[in-house]
C-alpha cells in the first residue's frame, strides 16, 4: 500500500504540479531524502502533507490512499484554491471510510479469556530431555526430564490474557497467518517493536507498533496492506500485546 501511495504521489508531483524534488522538498519544508522515501514505498505519506495536497491543489486524500474514486475532490475545485470546511470533511469521512472496511476485513476474533484454575485441574506434560529424532520415539522413564504446565509457560497474567484468532493475512511476514491463534497479554506495557492487538474505530486489528519521528504507526508485515498512522484524532488504543502464537500444522 505505502509502495502505491508513493507512485500516486511522484505522479502528482510530476505531472500535476510539475516539480521536481528540491522543488517540492522546500515547498513542502521537508528534505529531499524524505521525498524519496515517500516515492519509493520505504516511508509512507503523511497525513498533514495529503491535506495540503487537498487544499493547495484539490487532489482527494481518499484517491491518494486507495487509488479510488476521482482523483480530485470536486468538479468545481480550482488549482490554488482552499477547499470549504464541508469539502475537507467530506475527504476526511471517505478516507476514514476506506479505513474502517480494510479493518473490518481483516479483524481478528476473541476466542476466548484466559482462566485462572487450581492446580490440580491443569494438563501437565512431560518434557523429555532428548533431542527430537525423526524415528519412532521411545519414552522411558529416565528421558522425562519434568513436567510442565503449558499455562504456567504461556501466561503471565492469566487474568488479563486473552486468545485471539487471526483472520486476513496483513502480518504473514512475522510468521502470523489467517487462522492462527495469539496468546495476547492485556497487563504489559506495549514497547515500539512488539506486535500488539489495536482497536482503531472500534475495530480490532493485529499489527506491529513501530513510532516514526514520535509518530506511533501501526506497521502491516505485508506490502499489500498498508500502515496505518495514528494521528491525535483518531479512535485508538492499544489492546494487549502478542505473546506467542499457536498454529496448527
């Protein structure tokens, strides 16, 4: 997505406003490898730039980001000229729109709570202390090295622990595909890097936090999905972070 984003954004700074990219650079007030950046795929578009793009020149920040509907924002919209607060809302509420139904194709379901439990109604397993051969294995006594309780290993705050079942393929490249189960912990201070549970517009997406220039972003593991920034007016909080994810082979 951020990849598309950036050849609409060279094809407007080429072709519509006729700039160059020390040109464009200084009028946007950034420097020139940040234009690059944005062209390429590596960095996306910010926000406030597709507004003056809106507003200086009428390109629609909701065709910018989907490619979709006409590219400038109205008929009647004029080079040079603002747009009416009616116009800017409009804009705002399509590409909020286009957000919100990339989110709800892909929002992962709530399996189900952790529970706390006594002791003795947990499944304890035998570790073996061997290596794991091809074979047929043979346990014997004296290969069990312990016994272990997956909840002890798996949870950290049971109380606050959910399991949540992933659907879409939006994070394929950390290793977490449709129909995968995350172990996700509620009580942990999410940190730039983890992959966490959000919920933007009250929707639940799994993405990776990563802040860029003290910007947070939710970053897709998959270039056909774009990031998504998050911008101070934007419905959003961080759920839970992802501890382990449990597939089926």
């Amino acid at each position: 997505m951020k990849a598309e984003l950036g050849k609409r954004h060279r094809m407007i700074r080429e072709s519509v406003l006729g700039q160059n990219v020390a040109d464009y650079a200084t009028t946007m007030g950034v420097k020139e490898v940040t234009v690059y950046s944005w062209e390429s795929g590596r960095t996306a578009v910010p926000q406030e730039v597709l507004a003056i793009l809106e507003e200086r020149h009428g390109i629609s920040a909701g065709w910018m980001l989907t490619g979709k509907g006409d590219m400038h924002v109205s008929d009647g919209h004029q080079a040079g000229r603002s747009q009416s607060p009616l116009e800017r809302v409009e804009s705002h509420l399509q590409a909020l729109r286009t957000l919100v139904d990339e989110l709800r194709a892909n929002t992962p379901t709530v399996v189900a709570g952790a529970k706390r439990r006594s002791r003795g109604g947990h499944v304890r397993i035998p570790l073996l202390s061997l290596g794991v051969s091809a074979g047929t294995p043979t346990v014997a006594d004296d290969t069990v090295e312990r016994e272990i309780d997956l909840a002890e290993m798996l949870l950290e705050h049971p109380d606050s622990t959910y399991f949540i079942r992933v659907v879409g393929d939006s994070m394929t490249g950390a290793g977490i595909h449709d129909g995968d189960t995350l172990i996700v912990d509620c009580a942990i201070q999410p940190r730039p890097g983890q992959v966490v549970i959000a919920r933007v517009y009250g929707e639940l997406t799994v993405k990776r936090y990563a802040m860029v220039d003290g910007v947070p972003i939710l970053r897709a593991e998959n270039t056909r999905h774009r990031d998504i920034e998050i911008t101070p007016d934007m419905d959003f909080t961080i759920v839970g972070v992802v501890r382990s994810c449990i597939k089926t082979l």
